[in-house]
C-alpha cells in the first residue's frame, strides 16, 4: 500500500462510510487520516467504526491514523413564536437571557458569556454570517443592536462573535465526556474547537497527558492573534475555513491560510486544510474545477494533508472523492514548479544537532539518487524533523510504537511502518535496508540515507546520518 505522493488525504466518517467495506475502499482509494466528527453520531456508532478500521488496518499492514474532533462550544439564539421571523437591513433588535419565544424586535440568547464580552462596535453573525448584528447599546444579559445585513432567520441558528474575546472555555461539558471517551477508544490525534487563546491547549493538554496528540484547528480570528504561541504549544494544527471565513471576509481566507502553513512549516507542525475541499461531491460524481483549484494550491503552498468532510461522511460518492483528491494531488507533485515551491519556502534550520542532521538530509537526497529517506524513530520527532527539510525522496519512517507509527501516517512525506525496538546502528542499518525493500521504495543496489538518534529508543535525540547501499 505504498503511496505514490506526499501530502495525506484525511477522510471523515459517517453514515455513508460506516461499514468495513466503505471504509477498507477509502484506504484503498487514497485515505490516510480518518476523522471521527464527534459534533456527529454516539458514542457506540464512533466504537464501532474504530473496531472496524482496526480490522482494516491489521488487513492492510499499515498504520493508518485516527483523528478525533471534538464540538467545540455552540452558540445559538433562541426560538421564535412563529419557528421564523425576518429582520430588515437598517432595523433595530434586541437579543437578551429572556428565553421567552422572540419576534421581529427580540429573541432570547442563553450564553451569558457572550454577553459579558458584548460592547458597541461588536458584531454577531447569525446563521453562518447570513445574517449581521452591529452592537449598539449593552448590558450584563442584553444588548441593542441594528441589523447590518438581514434575512430570515428561525430558531436555534448559530451566533459568531466578531471583535471580543469570548470568557470561555474552548471545552464544555460535552467535549470533556468526548475526550475521555475518545482517548480510552485509542484515538491518535484530538482536534481542540474553538480555539481562542494558548491557556486553550495548554487546558486540553493537561487532560490529555500525552496519550494523543494534539491539534488546534483554527476558526476564530482571536486566535491568529497569538498564532505563533498557539503553534509552539500543539502537534498539528488545522486550517477550518467554514468557520474562519464566517468571522472573516472571504478575501482574507486564502491570506490566512497561507500564513498559518508557513508557520507551521517553520516549526516543523503538521497541517491540514479543511472544508468545502471538494464539496459539490456530496451530491455530484466529480468536482468543480474551482475545488480542484483549491486543492491543488493547498498542495503548492505545503500543506501535509487536506481533508474530506461531509462528501465522505455523508455523500453520495466518498470513494470518488477521495480518489479524486488523490489524483489531484499526484498530478501538482508531478509538476516540476511545486518541487520548486517547496524548496524556496524552506525554513531556515535553528542551530541545533537535530536541524543539522535533518539539514544534511535534504541535502544530500538532492544531490543524490537516493530511493528513500529512512528514519527511525521513538517518539516521531526524527520523522517530524525530516518532514520540515520537505526532501525528494520519500520518508520511510520506522518506529518500535504502534502509537507513533500511526499518529506519522498523517504527516507529509512519511510511510510509516512498525518494527521491533533497535539498539544498535548495525540494527538500524538493517532494518532500513529490509524495510525499504519489503515496502517497495527500493532494489538491490539501490541508496538510502539514515537518520536516527543514538542513544537509541530515547525522544529526541537525532544525531546520525549514514548512507547504506540495499
């Protein structure tokens, strides 16, 4: 099952990929990642399509990596008397914590936190941004507002903040309950919602105490306020632009985006981009060539992995979606300018032994035939680290930890295979020579370049770079 590209396909479950044969046809058409939608689906429904892909996974012989998502908060309005009212651009209207049913003039609001970061000037987005509220007048459980943009709204449509940092949690209740059960499933990654601030991962991560990785998907604007630290204090990150784009003008979307993959391929971070990827396949056979526009320059700008939502949760052709993402993304990896790209966004290593090592690496796979770049390592961070120098060979990534061997099968470049633990250099030449060739990156006489870290089997510590011939 050797994959003929670099960046990583993350697919999302649900009722229309929910039985081994669904799920073992979007590992073979291209799915690396499978996203478990915890917004969605019960507990017991999220059980067993986890004892299903481990089923697939022993099938198949590869680590295949699954990514937890949880809810975040949802702010919501109330109900109205009629199920529906519409606001007029230029009308005032009041929300306030009266849950009362609401009118043309009111409806009630229950989030008293948002409230309490309420002040003119403020905006609410109600409905996807379909509709907006400019603040007028406040107080402690109410607010004044004019209808900036109006439309019909009904009951229980969601609230978007836009110029306040909101008093809360990015856990509620329901995430905690998720979180456990997502960690004692055996979920590799945990996507946190609703991210505003670094104190958020820094709570999620005290939960966590290393049995996932962590990742932060981005949607609020106050978070690329502190970017750089959100960054430093997660595993990955995630760009989720339906809703960044809510709270954001459009046009600031693609800025963004590329912003956020510079900076997490200067830290050595995963990322994936998400949402309304190749969304006119939940219901058609093949994309817009928009959509596959938008694939490919997420491909261009170094993205490790771009995600499917509801066209393989819920569509009429997930396996056509992500088989069409795959040729996507082989076709722009075949073009000559997106080695060019590549090379000219690389960051500039820190002066470190690993960033040396890793350095070397891409180096003298470019200056080389080498078949493929093999590392071994025990907690990723050598995998991790090639990842970052973006090579043109691919990377073999060989680890003693089932754990670790999975939560890589998300991150560019990196084939990740399981094998028993190592303890000499002899071993590790060895293994890589074997791997490399059961795997199907090379033949005999073929050259492949080593990193590792001595002394061995402890995190962090890359510090060799051999040559072996297969």
């Amino acid at each position: 099952m050797k994959r003929n590209r670099k960046a990583k396909i993350v697919a999302t479950l649900g009722p229309a990929s929910s039985t081994k044969e669904a799920i073992r046809a979007l590992f073979k058409a291209g799915a690396d990642v499978f996203r478990f939608n915890f917004s969605h689906g019960s507990h017991e429904e999220h059980q067993s399509r986890y004892h299903i892909l481990r089923e697939v996974e022993r099938e198949m012989g590869r680590p295949i990596a699954v990514l937890a998502d949880l809810q975040g908060p949802k702010l919501r309005v109330g109900t109205f008397a009629g199920g529906k009212v519409t606001l007029r651009t230029g009308d005032a209207f009041r929300v306030d914590s009266d849950l009362a049913p609401g009118d043309e003039s009111r409806v009630g609001m229950p989030h008293p936190e948002v409230f309490a970061a309420l002040k003119p000037g403020v905006e609410l987005l109600l409905d996807d941004g379909k509709i907006r509220l400019a603040v007028t007048t406040c107080g402690e459980d109410w607010a004044q507002l004019r209808v900036v943009a109006g439309g019909a709204l009904s009951d229980r449509k969601g609230v978007s903040v836009v110029g306040a940092l909101l008093p809360m949690s990015a856990l509620t209740e329901k995430d905690r309950v998720d979180l456990a059960f997502a960690l004692d499933m055996g979920a590799d990654w945990l996507a946190l919602s609703f991210v505003q601030r670094p104190e958020d991962m820094v709570e999620v991560r005290e939960l966590v105490k290393g049995r996932a990785a962590i990742m932060a998907k981005l949607e609020k604007p106050s978070a690329i306020d502190c970017l750089e630290e959100i960054v430093r204090l997660s595993d990955g990150l995630m760009v989720a632009r339906g809703d960044l784009g809510v709270e954001m003008r459009p046009e600031q979307v693609p800025i963004l985006q590329r912003r956020i993959l510079r900076e997490c391929r200067k830290s050595g971070k995963p990322v994936i981009v998400a949402t309304q990827m190749l969304e006119s396949m939940i219901s058609a056979p093949t994309p817009t060539r928009a959509e596959a526009s938008d694939v490919a320059t997420a491909i261009y700008d170094g993205a490790d992995a771009v995600m499917l939502s509801a066209e393989s949760a819920a569509g009429l052709f997930p396996v056509e979606a992500v088989a069409f993402m795959e040729h996507i993304i082989q076709e722009v990896e075949k073009d000559p300018y997106s080695r060019l790209v590549l090379d000219a966004a690389h960051p500039q290593p820190t002066p470190t032994i690993a960033d040396a090592i890793c350095s070397a690496l891409r180096r003298v796979v470019a200056l080389l035939d080498i078949a493929a770049a093999v590392t071994y390592t025990n907690s990723g961070s050598t995998s991790l680290r090639a990842a970052r120098e973006r090579p043109a060979a691919p990377i073999l990534s060989m680890s003693p930890s089932l754990e670790v061997a999975r939560r890589m099968a998300l991150v560019w470049g990196v084939h990740s295979v399981l094998i028993g633990k190592l303890d000499s250099i002899e071993g590790v030449v060895e293994s890589a020579r074997k791997a490399s060739r059961d795997q199907g990156f090379a033949a005999t006489g073929d050259v492949i370049a080593i990193t590792a870290g001595t002394p061995f089997n402890v995190s962090g510590t890359t510090n060799l770079l051999k040559l072996a011939i297969v």
